[in-house]
C-alpha cells in the first residue's frame, strides 16, 4: 500500500475507497480533515464558505487564500505545511 498505511486503518480504508483521485491529490486536506473526524459541510460551515469549495481544494483543483490556508490549518490543529505542504513558499514567489 501507499505511504497513508502510516495513518489509522479506517482512515486508510476510507482513502482506498477514493481510489485514483487521491494519488493525484496535491495536498493533505482530505487527510488531516478525516483524521479529525470532520466532513466537507462542517469545515466549510466553520469557515464561511461553501462544501464545494473544500472539494476543489482537496482535489487540486484550486489553492486557497493565504487566510483561508490559514483559517483550515488552524481548524484542523496542524501547520500550514501539513496541510499545503510547499503553500507557504509558493506564496513567496
């Protein structure tokens, strides 16, 4: 299995599940949001903005602002390199 064997079996089981959508995935988002038991709706809700927005992130889709990046990190108790690694020196550029 891939490196997510690291995390607990019913996260690993659930990401499985995702199949070639996760691998492509740019970022941890979808990780860190389901190792603190939140779904898409109750991230969004606490940060003002909509579920689809938090998909669109997850998926690679499109990168958030420096203080939704911040917001979601704070939420979720880990950096914003955790979540986004390479955000913080992309937005230096």
């Amino acid at each position: 299995m891939t490196r997510w064997r690291v995390y607990s079996n019913i996260i690993v089981d659930q990401m499985v599940n995702y199949g070639e959508e996760m691998i492509s995935m740019r970022n941890n988002l979808f990780l860190y949001r389901r190792l603190r038991g939140m779904k898409q709706f109750d991230l969004a809700k606490e940060i003002g903005i909509k579920e689809q927005t938090i998909s669109s992130y997850e998926r690679g889709r499109t990168d958030p602002s420096p203080e939704i990046a911040i917001k979601i990190s704070e939420i979720l108790k880990f950096s914003v390199d955790d979540v986004f690694p390479g955000y913080i020196k992309n937005q230096k550029e």
